[in-house]
C-alpha cells in the first residue's frame, strides 16, 4: 500500500496541473472576453476533457487492486497521465495571438487534439488491462465498443471541418462520458 500511495501522489500532482491549466484557460475567456472569442465547440471539449480528467481521477482508485508494482507499470501511469495534461495545454495555450479566435485556433489544432485524445484512449484499455482481470467485469462487456466508438469518432473529428461534425461528437462524448459515470460509479 505504501507504494500505491506514493504513485497516487505523483499521478495528482500531473491531473491537478491538468486541470488547473484547464481551468485558468477557461477563466482567461471570463476576464478578457475581447482578447479572443471563444467557440461552443472548443469550450464543450474542454468540458469534456475536464469532465474526464476528473474521472480519472476517481477511478484510479482501482490501482489499489495491483498486487505488484513495478517500475514499467508506474512510468506507463505517469505518460497516461501526462496526455490528460497535453490535452489541457492544447486546449488552452498560453498564447494566441496568431490566431484570430478559439474557433481558427482549435481547428487549426484538431488533429494534434484528437490525435493524443485516441492515444489517450489506447492508454485507458491498458491502464484497465494492468488493473487485472477482476476489474469490473460487468463493464469490459462493453468496454471494447465503447472504446472502438470513441477511436473512430477521433478520426473523422480530425478529419472533420465541419462545426455540425464536430458539435455532434461532442456532444456525444459528453453524454457518454456522463451516462458511464452514472452508471458504472455513482454507488462508489
């Protein structure tokens, strides 16, 4: 259990920073709303990502169930973890004076964007792998589609130009995201 406590640290310390940059950026657009303009769509993925960084926060709590802890295992954890950061600092740049608003800048970077969001994706179905063959098997029913759903989804966005596209997925995401956690961790 020490060892778990010590890996949770680190791990809080890379979300916390996540989602502090997410939320600073997200307070930016409150207190100089004419520097930039902001974009629905841009805003509801930050949502999204702080929705979901939140989450994993949370659900780390199975890391408990690994018996063994090694070295290969941790640093996977810390790389996972470090996308959720990359996503929030893509999300929000601490510069964005050669864009014209949130809406040129976030399509500008969609491809960076839901690329490291399907990689993100990959590192959940090993994260769940690592966390043995008990971890809620009642959801690895559907676990592989939700995951499969989630990777196609990324590609047609970064392929996508379209605001109709985009705020589809989404708000897709969003849902799904929501109906999960109600589902699978509302009873702890």
């Amino acid at each position: 259990m020490e060892t778990f406590s010590h890996i949770k640290t680190v791990l809080g310390i890379i979300l916390g920073h996540s989602i502090t940059h997410a939320l600073k950026g997200a307070v930016k657009l409150i207190e100089h709303p004419g520097r930039a303009k902001a974009y629905a769509v841009h805003l509801m993925w930050a949502f999204y990502m702080f929705l979901s960084t939140v989450y994993f926060w949370w659900f780390e709590i199975h890391l408990t169930e690994i018996k063994h802890w090694d070295f290969v295992k941790y640093i996977f954890l810390v790389v996972y973890v470090i996308t959720y950061f990359t996503l929030a600092a893509v999300l929000f740049p601490d510069d964005l004076r050669d864009y014209k608003d949130y809406r040129a800048y976030f399509f500008s970077r969609k491809k960076w964007f839901f690329g490291i969001l399907a990689i993100l994706f990959l590192f959940d179905s090993v994260d769940t792998y690592i966390k043995g063959p008990n971890y809620h098997l009642d959801m690895l029913r559907i676990y592989p589609v939700r995951e499969f759903i989630h990777l196609v989804a990324c590609i047609i966005a970064a392929r996508s130009n379209n605001k109709w596209i985009q705020l589809f997925i989404v708000s897709g995401f969003i849902i799904f995201q929501l109906v999960w956690i109600l589902h699978y961790y509302m009873n702890g």
